[in-house]
C-alpha cells in the first residue's frame, strides 16, 4: 500500500473544507426536501398528480444537463461554476419565505423554485465531475465517495427531523431559510480551496458535437453503459413513490410534520451504516455483487412502507424502517459505482459524461414522478407505492452478465482505449 492510500482524508485541509461545505449544504437540502412538499400538500391543497410535478419540477433540468455538461467541460477552472450555482440557489430560494410574507405564494412559484434551483444543481454536479479528481488522489477515490455518502447520509438523519420540527414551529417557507443559508456557507468554503485547474483538450468542436461525444462514449463504454441502465430503471421507479411518500405519510397514515420528520430522520440513519460499510463490504465480496445487493434491496425497500397501518407509532415505525432499509442499500449501489465509475472515465471527458450520464439517469426522474403522480390519483397512493417497489428490481437486470458484476475491486481498472 502507498504512502498516499495509507494516509486518512480527514488530514488534508481541502479535503475538509470541502466536505464541510458539502455537510452543511446537504443537511439545508433536507429540510427543503420535506418543506417543499409539505408547502404543496397543506397550504396549497396540491393534489397526488400536481405534487408529481413538483417533484418532476425539481429533476427536469437534468434533461439539460447533456449539454450542460459538454459546456462545463470546456471551461478550464470548475470553482467559480460551482460557486455561482451555490449562491443561485440562495436567491431562487430565497423567494419563496418572501412571497410567503406578502401572501402570493402560488403552485406556479414552487415549480418556478424547483426548476431554477434544480437547473443551478446540475451547474454544480457536472462540474464538480472533474473538481472531484482534482480534489483527490485515485487512491483515496473509494474513502473519499465513502465519507462523502457517509456525511450526506447523517443530513439524511438530522436534517428531515429539525425541518419538521422548524415546519411546525415556524412555518415552512421560513424553515428554507435555513436551506438558503447553507448554500452561502458551501460558495464561500469551495472559494477557500485553491485546487490546480484541468487543462480541456484543445477542440473547435461545437457544443452540439461535445456533446454528442459524451453520449456516444457512455452508451460504448462496457462499464458506463451497463450502470447506466440499472441507476435508471432504478430512479425511474423510484421517483414514482418518492413524489407520493410525503402526501402519502401526511395524507393516508396521518402523521405530523414532526413525526414524518422523525422517522425519515430515523430511517436514515440506515444510509450512515450503508455509507460506512459500502467500502469493507467491498474489500470482503467484491464491488461488483455489493452493487447488484444495492440494486434489488433498494427499490424493494419501499413496500414496506405501503403496507403501514394500525396505530400511529406502527406507521412511523414501518416509515422509519422502509427508510432504513432503503437508505442502507442505496449507499450499498452508489458508494462502489461511483467509485468505479470515476476510475474508468478519461479525464478530459469527465464532465461531459457527467452531463450525458445525468440528462439520461436523473433526466428520468421527472418523467417517473409525473407517472407516479398520475397513478396514485388513478389506482391510489398506496397501490403505486407497491408497483414503484416491483418495477424497480428490474434494475439488476442490466448488471447480469457485465463487466460490473464480476468486478471485485478498483485495481487494474483503466478507461477504454
């Protein structure tokens, strides 16, 4: 083992700025996630189908992000993009507690919010694509996502608990106060770290061809095409029960603001342990397996959840453990993917695939929230839970017979030629 594998991440001073901007902005996402809805559904009397929208609001922009990618790419220096979406998406945000003050907050507005602020989120995930590699050496590739996914799943944890006591106690336009604040935070820590800036391949290529070229090399790569396909039939399916599950917990079982809170908060915790293990458990069976693990118990997770009933703390239990359960394998999916992913990329081309990987892989979101929301007005909340939760195991499909599956760890791992 290198000196430089050997060495923990929480010495180096920009890793640690980093992932404290990145700690503290995604525990304000938290709270949005749940005030968003929370706005819809109580003080807008939103129904199932216009909650879907909202939801598909928010990942529309990824449809975008193709392009997006192909032009982040072509811009030598990443910081200042990912500082520029940072304060953005204060100001979007910052919006909606005003129209909340002077009484003109409409369905109209949070649609406008999820969409600026989920365009600003796109700026900041293609760029930080090649900010990443920069940030950190290939040996600390599986800590650094391991960390990372860890903090994001204590936001998980901590942030759904405070957002629905701060909905409670103060209203949830005030509560994404918080959220906008964070994103302050996160533009000036990411202004501190002084990162050496990638050096674009020379090209007179336009940005319709850029971004061509990263499409054309993810569907090629064996690796990248194959993972592409189960994380989309995964958010795909996903996403139908995801834009009901607030409506659902608040509607159908009949909790408060501060228990749903709570027992997503509880429930996530199960993303810590995942986070946390995602990295032995793929020294001990191999990246591969603990992969296709995530790919089956993370969709199926949510039925749990539909099948609720009985008295209030049964409900918030079910909820709470569905979360768990679900939040354990997601980390279990992403943690030794994205790992993966990041050793075989060629890094002229990382924000370009980035872009072309999202606008397919997120780019679905919407379209799987809308369906959701239809169908939970057409067949019932509950029903669309259960059908969210058996469309998704159809994701492990793709990862049979590739290279992913037989992968046991990083070593060797090169991008195509």
């Amino acid at each position: 083992m290198s000196t430089a594998a050997a060495t923990s991440l929480w010495r180096d001073r920009r890793f640690r700025t980093f992932w404290s901007a990145q700690g503290v902005s995604e525990f304000g996402d938290r709270i949005t996630e749940l005030a968003l809805p929370l706005i819809a559904v109580t003080m807008l009397d939103a129904s199932p189908s216009q909650v879907g929208f909202l939801t598909a609001a928010v990942w529309l922009p990824n449809i975008a992000s193709l392009f997006i990618g192909a032009w982040v790419d072509h811009r030598r220096d990443k910081r200042p993009l990912m500082i520029a979406a940072d304060l953005s998406r204060t100001v979007v945000l910052l919006s909606l507690p005003v129209a909340y003050w002077f009484d003109v907050l409409t369905l109209g507005q949070l649609y406008a919010i999820a969409i600026l602020a989920g365009t600003a989120h796109v700026v900041f995930g293609t760029a930080y694509a090649s900010f990443f590699v920069r940030l950190v050496d290939r040996d600390h590739f599986m800590e650094a996502n391991s960390k990372l996914s860890a903090t994001r799943s204590i936001s998980f944890m901590a942030g759904p608990a405070v957002g629905g006591w701060l909905v409670q106690l103060l209203t949830a336009p005030v509560a994404i106060l918080v959220d906008a604040l964070t994103f302050v935070f996160s533009a000036v820590q990411i202004g501190r770290l002084k990162i050496e800036p990638s050096t674009p391949q020379p090209s007179e290529e336009t940005l319709l061809r850029r971004a061509a070229a990263g499409m054309r090399y993810v569907l090629k790569h064996p690796y990248l095409s194959r993972s592409l396909g189960s994380a989309t039939t995964v958010n795909f399916f996903n996403l139908m029960a995801m834009a009901l599950l607030v409506l659902f917990a608040s509607r159908i079982l009949g909790l408060s603001a501060g228990v749903i809170g709570v027992a997503f908060g509880v429930g996530a915790s199960g993303g810590l342990l995942g986070a946390v293990a995602a990295a032995p458990l793929s020294a001990r069976f191999g990246a591969g397996p603990v992969i296709a693990f995530g790919a089956v118990i993370f969709p199926g997770s949510i039925a749990l959840a539909a099948f609720a009933g009985g008295p209030t703390w049964l409900k918030a239990v079910a909820l709470a453990g569905a979360e768990f359960i679900g939040a354990f394998a997601v980390m279990c999916f992403d943690v030794p993917l994205n790992s993966l992913q990041a050793a075989v990329i060629h890094d002229h081309m990382r924000s370009r695939v980035a872009g072309a990987f999202s606008s397919i892989n997120y780019g679905i979101r919407p379209l799987g929230a809308v369906v959701g929301g239809f169908l939970g007005t057409w067949i019932g909340v509950r029903e669309t839970l259960l059908v969210s939760a058996a469309g998704g195991l159809l994701s492990v499909v793709w990862l049979i017979g590739s290279p992913i599956i037989r992968t046991r760890d990083l070593t060797g791992l090169e991008p195509p030629a």
